[in-house]
C-alpha cells in the first residue's frame, strides 16, 4: 500500500488522518505516480545505500538521508518540500537560465549547482537541467524529467558500486560517472559515424540515392556530438565551481582534477568528430552536385547535338514562293542527310575533345 506524507501532521496511510492533500512516496520502488517521486538515500560504509521509506519512520528518514532525490514535482507538492526540507526548492524557468551566475551560486540555502546531463527523445538526444543543492549534511538533486545517467546511478547505488562517504564526495562522484557516460556516448556516435563514412566514400550505392539519407544521419550525429559537447563544458564549468569555492581534502582535490582532465581530452574528440562530420557532409552535398551537373550535362548534349539539325529543318520548313531546292529530285533525302550529318559533327568533335 502506498505511503501519503502530509508535511504538517506527518505520515498517513490513505490520508486517514488528515484532510489536507498528501503527496504519495512509494516505499519500496520510489517510483513515479500522480504524485511526486521521492527517493531517499543514505552513505553507509563509505556505499551509498537507497533508504526504503517506511510510514512509521518517514519524517526521520528523508531528515537523516544523505541524497534526496526529487522527480517533476507539481506547484503544491514543491511547496510542502520546501516546508519541510527548510529549503527553498528553484522554479523551473530559474533552472534553465543559461547565465552562470544564475547556475552557480550560493545562498543561505547551500551551494547551488545547476548541471546540464544528457537524455534521449523519439531516438535523438537531448539534455535535462538537475538543479544540485550541495550541503554539509545532505544532497539536494531536482529535476523535471528522468535521465539515463541517474537511472544508472540508482542501479549502481542498489549493487553497492558507488564510493562516497558524504555529499560533496557523492556529489564529485554522479560527474565523474556522467562523463563516463558522455565518453561511451562519444563512442558509439565514432562509430555510427564511421558507417556513414563508408557510406559515403566507399560504397557504390552512394551513387543510387543513399547520399541523401547519408546528409539526414550526419545531421543527427551533428546534433547529439552538440549534446554531449554542450553538457561537458556545463561540466567543466561545474567542477570549477566547486574548486573555487570549496575546501577539497586531498582525495577529492585529485578526483576533481582528473574530472576535468577526462573533460579536456572529450572536448577535444568532440572537435574532431565535428570536423569530420562537416567533412563528411561537404563531401556528400559535393557527389549530389555532380550527380546533378551529369544530368544538366546530358540535356546540355543533347541541345547541342539537336541544334544544327533543327536549324536545318527550320530552315526548309519555310514557306517563300522561290524555292529552288522543292524542284530537286532528291531535295528531301539531301536535307534528312545534312540534319543526320549535323548532329553527329558535334557529337564526334565533344567525344574527341574528351568532353564526354
């Protein structure tokens, strides 16, 4: 049965004792209904561990948690967070400003970081803003819709996999495994990029109509190195956030470091695959020109070689009273033959030329 939180009078079970509108908490999977999605988590052993919320001790978990995770919450629902969180929770609009003074901040309420991660649409990726609210005793995530990264990290979180014995650790360690994550993406668009390359270079069939559906990959490919281009500098400038304005211990100092030495090194590989994407891309659009300038070759041909033979034929299709050639016994034969001879001329002159 699910668990109902009313912020004021605490846990009830279907609302049964209280007639103000609860948020629902899934205590056993978190996961998302009319409600909002709630998942709470703890460092246990240096792991971090997923708390299942249990009514009796709700209130005294989601105080005690090491990561609180929040998924789309309504106008309502992030009202009674706030209240209960003593934290002001940011709007939606403030999450996307693109600004840095609007993404990286800090207030009475902790250290805010808002961090770009990569997710996935109708089969083309896109990004989602997690809005970050670093404090000494906990960490804040809120986000309006799922990412594969943090799905991810909730597995690796169940399995133990995940090191972290406070929230500036934990926090260091969800980037470094996003850009493990946008390296693996970097891979498989290499790869994908590399089929297109075939496709274009190599193949035969590049010539019979598959240049154009090279042009629509390559835009796509383009698009989602743009992505994940866009989410590593977002990184970069998060982790330099958090170096200026946070005491790092040793080990986190040299986590953060080699953060942003993974960063660099993508940036780079992203810079490359733009080159040879737009390589790529020139090279199609050039073999669709040539394709074209065949055809506008063909029908240029084609108006030279029937051009003397139709001056010709215009020229004996006048009507004059004096004529002499209509009194020829083979006039019509002679004038077929100059057309027939007229148009192989040129024909034999181009093909001599090596212009055909």
């Amino acid at each position: 049965m699910p668990v109902f939180l009313c912020l004021e009078c605490g846990p009830a079970l279907l609302a049964a004792a209280c007639d103000k509108e609860p948020f629902p908490v899934d205590p056993s999977q978190g996961q998302r209904g009319d409600g909002i999605m709630l998942r709470v988590f703890n460092f246990q052993g240096n792991k971090v561990a997923e708390i299942h919320i249990e009514a009796e001790n709700l209130a005294r978990t989601i105080a005690a948690a090491g990561w609180i995770d929040v998924l789309d919450p309504t106008e309502e629902e992030r009202d009674e967070l706030e209240q209960y969180l003593r934290t002001e929770l940011p709007e939606s609009d403030d999450v996307e400003e693109i600004e840095s003074s609007a993404r990286y901040f800090i207030d009475s309420a902790g250290m805010h970081v808002h961090s770009l991660f990569l997710g996935q649409s109708e089969g083309r990726h896109t990004t989602v803003t997690v809005a970050f609210i670093l404090q000494p005793d906990r960490l804040i995530s809120l986000r309006e819709e799922d990412s594969p990264d943090f799905r991810l990290l909730r597995m690796r979180a169940r399995r133990g996999q995940i090191e972290a014995g406070n929230p500036l650790d934990f926090l260091l360690s969800i980037f470094e495994h996003k850009v493990e994550n946008l390296a693996d993406t970097l891979e498989d668009i290499h790869r994908e990029l590399e089929k297109v390359s075939e496709m274009v270079l190599e193949e035969a069939q590049a010539a019979e109509g598959h240049l154009e559906e090279a042009i629509g990959e390559l835009a796509r490919l383009e698009n989602s190195n743009g992505k994940v281009r866009l989410c590593l500098m977002d990184t970069q400038r998060s982790i330099s956030f958090l170096q200026k304005h946070q005491r790092y211990p040793a080990e986190h100092f040299a986590t953060a470091h080699d953060i942003m030495r993974d960063v660099e090194t993508l940036l780079s590989h992203t810079t490359f695959l733009f080159e040879k994407i737009n390589f790529l891309m020139d090279t199609a659009q050039g073999f669709i020109n040539i394709e074209q300038n065949q055809v506008i070759k063909i029908f240029s041909i084609a108006a030279v070689v029937f051009l003397p033979p139709t001056m010709v034929a215009s020229i004996y299709g006048m009507n004059f009273q004096f004529f002499p050639e209509l009194g020829w016994r083979y006039g019509y034969l002679w004038a077929l033959a100059v057309m027939v001879v007229s148009g192989i001329a040129p024909y034999w002159y181009f093909k001599r030329k090596g212009w055909l």
